[in-house]
C-alpha cells in the first residue's frame, strides 16, 4: 500500500507581469503568489519563480522545464 502524499495534487498560482521603464535599461519583473496558502514572492526571472514553486514541495524533485504551447 502507497502513503499519501503530504503534497496537495493540485496548488494554485498567481503570476504576474510587469515592465519597468528606466532610462538606462527596461526589465521585466514578476510577482508569483501560491493561493492555497497566501505566500508570495517577487522575482526577476522564471528560475527565481520555479525556485519558489519548488520550495512549497510543488514538483519536488522535478526539473521544472519550460513547455511549447503546441506541446
């Protein structure tokens, strides 16, 4: 018989977008928040959010990867 998983089967998040403007050089910024429990965390590239994911127990001991809408 299998244990259950202390990981929920399905977590929510929320990402959002936004660009900064400068006058030397524009970026992009981001901010992820993990519904299920209320934590969040701003970020300047997706490895910093699948950081984050990853340190929930999302997709532990995955390699997140990034996928092709057409897959």
């Amino acid at each position: 018989m299998t244990e259950p998983s202390s990981t929920p089967s399905t977590s929510t998040f929320v990402i959002r977008f936004w660009r900064e403007w400068s006058a030397s050089a524009d970026r992009w910024r981001g901010r992820i928040e993990h519904l299920q429990s209320g934590q969040h965390a701003d970020f300047l590239d997706l490895a910093d959010a699948s950081a984050f994911i990853q340190s929930l127990g999302v997709m532990a001991g995955r390699q997140a990867s990034p996928r092709r809408a057409d897959e």
